[in-house]
C-alpha cells in the first residue's frame, strides 16, 4: 500500500464521529474507542491509516474508578510515532472484543492480559491462562488481589526502620497456609487426565488427512519444559505427523514471578535493578528502555547531560554484540555443532563484560542507568580498553566468526528456507527485532522512531530478505558489524562533562500521567508502559518483552518443517525466559 | 568446490588449536598462575585458550565491582569501633528487595533516638546485590564488597548477616577501593574544614 492513499491521524475523529474520542485526562494521549467499536477501529487504522504494526497490549486496572482499560499501541512499518487506543469497560465485568482477528500479534498479549487481569477478549481462538497455571485463583495484576507472602501494599515497608526486627517471610507467613485455589478446584485430586489435559491447546487437531489407503496418526510430543535445547524452562507441544511438524504451541510461565506487579508495589528508582533481572543477557538496554518511559513522565526535570548520553549509548551497543554473539553461539549449539562456535563467541562476550564490571560493578546485573543519566563514569583505564577493543579485536573477531560460520555447508543446509516468515506475516505477528528484519521489513526503533542520541550517528539497518533461520543468523552478523560502527563513532565524540542531571535523588514523585518508553533491545522492540498517579510508586508497570511477543509467530514458523528445525527455529528467535515468562 | 566453507571453518578452529601453543611455549610458565598470564587471557590481545582456572586462578576484581554491602566502622584513638552508620535509614528505605532491616538505638534515659543502629541486618539471601544502599550513603558508612565466596552449608543457621558479622574496618575499605576511599575521604576533608571555619566565624562574632 503506497503512503499517499492513507489517510493522515489528525482525520481519526473525522473518520469516526461515533465512538471515539479524544483521551483528555491529564498527562495522557490518544482516543478512546467504545468497546462495540473496536474491531472496525482498528481494521481501519490496519487498511486506512496505515498503521499496521500492532506493538504493545496491556491492561491497567483503575479500581478507584471501578474501570478497566486496554491500552493499545499501533505504529506504521515505515516508521514514525505511536497511535494509543483505548477500550474501557467495567472492571467487574471486562468483557472486549479481541483483535486477534486483525492484528494477530495480540494473540499472547491478550492472554496474558486475561490471565494477569482477567479481561476477557470475546471471539479470542484461544483464551486461556499463559503464565499462570489452571489451579491459580485469581487474576494478580488485578489492584485488590495479593500475593501468598503479601506484606504491604507499598515498598519501602515500616517493618524495616526505624524497629527492624528481622524475620523471614516464609517463617511468618509458611507455604502451604497462604494458598488459595479456585473454587471446586481440589488439588490433590486434579491431574490433568489424558490428551485433553495434557495438550489441551492442540484441540483442534484432526488424526489421518483422509487418506483412506494409509492410516496414519498423528503423535503428540513434547519437547521441554527439561530440555537443553529451548533454552531455558520452556515447552514446545508439538503434533507430528512422521518427522513434520502440523502444529505446534509454545507453552511458558515457568519462570513467571510476575515482575509486573513487584515494580508496582517498588518505588521507581526500586524497578532499575529490577529490569536487569528481564533479559539478563542485554541488561544495559532494559534499564535504558525504563528509564525512558520515567523520563517521559518527568519531562525536562531528567534531561540527560551530554555525556550520559553517549555512554548510554555505548553500553546499549555492547550489550547489542553481547547479545548478538551469545545468540549466534547458541544456535550452533542448537544445530548440534557443540559448543566450540559458542566459546569463540563467549570469549568476545567476555572482554565486554570485564567492561561492564569495571564501569557499573557487575557483569550481568549491570544497573547502571539513573533517571536524567547513568550511575557512574568511566573509571581510569577502561575508556582505552572500550577503544582496543572496538577498533582493534571485535572487527578482527567477528571476521572470523564470519568465516568460520557463514559458509559452512552443514549450517547453510540446515538454515536455509528453514522456519520462513514473510513480512507481511511477520508485520502481522508483530514480531520484532532481528526476526522482523530478516523477513526484509527495516524496521528499526533507533532510526524508525529515534530516542537518546541515535539521529546522530551514521549506521545502517541491517535487513535481509529470506525470513529464514539462515537471514536471520545474517542480520545478527550484520548488526554487531553495525553496532562496532556506531560504537567507533561514539568513542570518537565521546564529550567530557556531567553524567547525571541534578542531585541523584532516591525517592522520586513522578507527575501523574501515562507514558510508553520503547527502545530497540537486541532482541527487538523492548517497551516499557508506565502509568504514574503522582505518588512515589508506579501504578502501572507493564513490560513488552520482545522474546514473549516473538513467540507468537513460533507455530506459524515451524508448521510444515521437521522436528529437528522446530529446534533451530526456537533458537534463531533467541528468547530468554526470564523476559518471556517475566 | 563443495566442502570449501567447512575447510575454512576447520582452518579457524586449527588457528585457535595451534595459537594455544605457540603461546604456551612463546610465555612458559608464567602463561598460567601468575597475574601476568591471567591478565594476558584478559586481554585484548588473548589468542587461543583464555580460560582462567578458578580456582587455582582469580580473575582481579576491580574497584567498583559490587558483592553484598558491609558496614564501616573508624578505628578511635583507644581502639575504640567508631561506627559511621547513624541509622537514618535511608538504605533500608532505597533497597529494592527490602532485605536492610535497621533497630535504631534509643536513648535509656530520655527515650530519644540516638543516631547509632541498635542492630543492622541483611537478609544475604535475598540482597540482589544492587548496590543502591551504598549509592545513596550519605555517610560512606554501608560499603560493597568484593567478597563473592559466600558459600555455605546451611542458609539458615548463616544467611542472616547481623551487626558484628557486617563491620569491617575502614582499613579493609580502603584496600578494596581506594579509588573511592581518597575521594571521600577528601569531600569528607573539606566539609569538616568548611564547618569548623564557619564555627570559627561565629565564635569571632
């Protein structure tokens, strides 16, 4: 569709003279579409306005006004800033339409908002719990519910100053005593009984393809949640048919803690350390995407010094090459080349993490962004370490593992034409990141809606065209090479000066409002949600955690291939549960 | 010709194999247990097998690394501890896992605070090691360690840190981060200088 038969954002209301509105609240955006409106909304801004990635879904929760509200975030693929929607219903009774019939992308998003929420999304193909479990009573994110070893609605709690007495919370409140299940819901009796209980989401499976002369039916099997190769406690249920793959359904939640609500009863500068622990392979990037969404909130109280911006920006394009070396390793440990390309990888992956260290005291963990700047500056010594590096080693080194991997005819056997999404699927799937890019849409936060300082650098967006394992392995090639490019150009400019603006402060109020922070994670579109009532305390903390959202095209991708590529498939999305199950 | 990529490949693999040895004979002995050796692996020119043997071998710790918070306390001219920390609690407000627990000393007299802590927990087995506390200190009084071996047979008999198992004099801090130690040490120069110069302007006047 060409740009000029779209119709501009400021006709919505022209448009839609019935059932929209303009969201006037204070510190707010967008319209507001009446429930019983919503699917022709949003069909038109897909075909009319040409807003057809559908990033984020979530839910917030305004128990004081007894209203529940789905907020929506829609971007056009060419670029450009966000379109919010929202749909508000009765909190007793949320009940909206879905739209997974238009954006499918919303699939697990609005699973998750029914199960964390208990919004329930009429005509949804399959809404049922994702990261909690049959026999959990209630919906968590919901304001009134509290957790087994629930303490107080708000941190920092009175029990620890000025009289600390320290207890356990296991020891005062024990296991077992604090659990509520649902109602005719008797755990000791409850096992999930047969195919149905096991595989209940594979429902609409249909044994023998009419073939009256050969009888054949079709295995369930499931790989994981133990399983080396889904990186992590995950599950894959995948139906068979010989070695091919007829349908397959991602299965998560095991590591669900719900961090969500943990940042809402934490205050804001509480959550930063918080983020680390989502993808804990990139946590520069994760801290920046929040702190973007509270900046947003504070305006010009948190304008970032100069200097803080160019070490933001470096430390997010390490974390990228971390990220994107660590990915490529673990493919080819997925292809069954173990673990030789992943300790090459691992070794570069090391030297920037001995970087990370030295600058914000951990390797992992990192912590490092503060609201208005980062935490610490470069101590003596290490800004020459960033410099060898990234003019000397990395280049040399990822020439290597370029010619070590790429035109290795096992992999190109085994990648090519394997788990291949069109971009119009993957535009639809609203999947993000390097998937999105090698199904050759460019689409890239950084130059498509630019925050920090990215305007100022020259760098290309790494696409490819195929939407298969092997691109997608490419465009994670082309990215570090791209990421080295930028980091050349930041270490050059690199400005003397203040790292954090004002005074660090550790309680903030943040002025009431709504705010949506997204940055390009390396493993896509990372989006921070946030809505602040004033107080210190967010009210809302909702994460779009690329590795959740990617898993969505995950069945499309691996219907039609065999068993073993289900595998690689899995591994070329490059997931990390503790962002998927969050 | 089919197979060239996967020559190539091996071709990597040999180069890694054989840069092993040609360091090893290249350093001898020092390629392995000295700091030299492991500073080489750590470095941008490391070739071949960089693993240090942990641990026969440590990686160093440089200064701002983080690992469970500890108190500081003075050495007085007696020998006496002279603890920094004067309860004000604003670790335990800052933590994020909640897991400082602070019981402020009160006067048996008056029964006003005292600025001193009666008792100063952390709970280790939930501290994720953020470092806020000591971020926000405005007495440099609660440190991070560097510390990292922490193992122990049972967590619950040991997990619990309470005051006497936290204060660590300011000689240990010093030594783990001198960097940070001579520069507070200064600020902390220059205020007592900057308050006993205006106490001196108000005895002039």
């Amino acid at each position: 569709m060409a740009d000029t038969t779209l119709i501009a954002e400021n006709d919505i209301l022209a448009r839609f003279p019935e059932g929209v509105s303009q969201d006037e609240r204070k510190g707010y955006q967008g319209y507001i579409v009446a429930a019983d409106r919503l699917v022709e909304f949003a069909t038109a801004l897909r075909d009319e306005f040409g807003y057809d990635y559908l990033s984020s879904v979530t839910g917030v929760d305004y128990l004081p006004e007894g209203k529940m509200e789905v907020v929506y975030h829609a971007y056009k693929s060419t670029g450009g800033g966000a379109l919010v929607f929202k749909v508000q219903v009765p909190r007793e009774d949320a009940v909206v339409p879905s739209l997974v019939g238009v954006y499918k992308g919303a699939d697990f998003q609005e699973r998750e908002a029914w199960d964390l929420l208990g919004i329930r999304f009429e005509g949804h193909p399959n809404l049922k719990r994702i990261l909690m479990w049959e026999g959990f009573a209630g919906h968590p994110l919901r304001k009134d519910w509290k957790e087994a070893y629930f303490e107080e609605e708000k941190k920092p709690f009175d029990s620890r100053w000025p009289g600390g007495d320290v207890y356990r919370a296991e020891d005062k409140n024990p296991f077992g005593k604090n659990v509520v299940y649902p109602e005719k819901f008797d755990p000791e009796k409850w096992t999930p009984v047969g195919e149905e209980g096991f595989y209940g989401g594979l429902r609409g499976f249909d044994a023998g393809d009419g073939d009256e002369d050969l009888k054949t039916e079709q295995v369930v099997v499931n790989l994981g949640p133990q399983h080396p190769s889904t990186h992590g406690v995950f599950r894959m249920v995948v139906s068979l048919e010989g070695e091919t793959v007829v349908r397959l359904e991602p299965v998560m939640g095991y590591l669900h803690r719900n961090h969500e609500k943990i940042g809402e009863r934490n205050t804001y500068l509480m959550n930063i350390p918080f983020t680390d622990r989502l993808d804990y392979l990139a946590s520069m990037s994760n801290n920046w995407g929040y702190v973007q969404a509270v900046e947003k909130l504070l305006g010009d109280k948190a304008k970032v010094p100069e200097r803080a911006e160019y070490l933001r920006v470096i430390m997010a394009e390490f974390t990228r090459i971390v990220n994107h070396v660590f990915a490529i390793g673990t493919l080819l440990n997925d292809l069954g080349a173990f673990f030789t390309p992943m300790l090459y990888a691992l070794e570069e992956r090391e030297l920037i993490l001995d970087i990370f260290e030295a600058v914000a005291g951990s390797r992992m963990m990192c912590n490092y962004f503060r609201f208005g700047g980062v935490a610490r500056d470069l101590p003596p010594g290490v800004y020459e370490k960033m410099r060898d590096l990234v003019f000397e080693r990395l280049p040399r080194k990822i020439d290597e593992l370029d010619r070590y991997l790429t035109e290795n005819e096992i992999v190109r056997a085994r990648c090519e034409g394997v788990g291949v999404l069109t971009p119009e699927e993957a535009i639809a799937y609203s999947a993000a990141g390097p998937v999105l890019r090698a199904s050759g849409v460019p689409y890239d936060v950084r130059r498509a809606d630019p925050y920090g300082i990215y305007d100022r650098f020259d760098f290309d967006v790494a696409v490819r065209y195929h939407g298969d394992v092997y691109d997608r392995y490419l465009v994670r090639l082309d990215e570090i090479r791209q990421s080295i490019r930028i980091l050349q150009q930041a270490l050059d400019d690199l400005p003397e000066g203040e790292i954090i603006s004002g005074k660090p402060k550790y309680s903030i109020r943040v002025p009431a409002g709504e705010a949506y922070g997204r940055v390009e994670g390396p493993k896509g579109e990372l989006g921070f949600y946030i809505v602040s009532d004033g107080s210190a305390n967010p009210w809302r903390y909702h994460v779009r955690a690329p590795s959740f959202i990617n898993l969505t095209a995950l069945g499309k991708m691996c219907e039609g291939d065999k068993v073993a590529d289900a595998i690689i498939i899995l591994g070329s999305i490059d997931i990390v549960l503790g962002e998927t199950d969050r | 010709m089919y197979g060239k990529g996967i020559l190539k490949g091996l071709g990597v693999t040999l180069k890694h194999f054989i840069d092993t040895y040609v360091d090893d004979i290249r350093m001898g002995k020092s390629r392995y247990g000295t700091e030299k050796g492991i500073a080489y692996r750590s470095s941008k020119d490391a070739r071949g097998i960089f693993t240090v043997q942990y641990p026969e071998e440590k990686l160093p710790t440089p200064e701002e690394f983080r690992f469970i918070p500890f108190l500081v306390y003075d050495e007085g001219e007696d020998g006496e501890r002279e603890i920094r920390c004067t309860s004000c609690g604003i670790c335990a407000k800052v933590c994020p896992p909640q897991c400082i627990w602070i019981h402020r000393s009160k006067d048996p007299e008056t029964g006003r605070p005292v600025p001193e802590p009666a008792e100063f927990f952390i709970d280790v087995d939930v501290c994720m090691n953020c470092g806020l506390c000591a971020e926000f200190c405005p007495f440099d009084a609660i440190i991070m360690d560097h510390d990292y071996e922490l193992a122990v047979y049972d967590r619950h008999a040991n997990n619990i840190y309470d005051k006497e198992k936290l204060l660590k004099p300011a000689e240990y801090y010093k030594d783990i981060r001198p960097r940070n130690y001579a520069l507070q040490e200064a600020a902390r120069a220059e205020k007592a200088a900057k308050k006993s110069a205006a106490k001196a302007r108000r005895g002039k006047a």
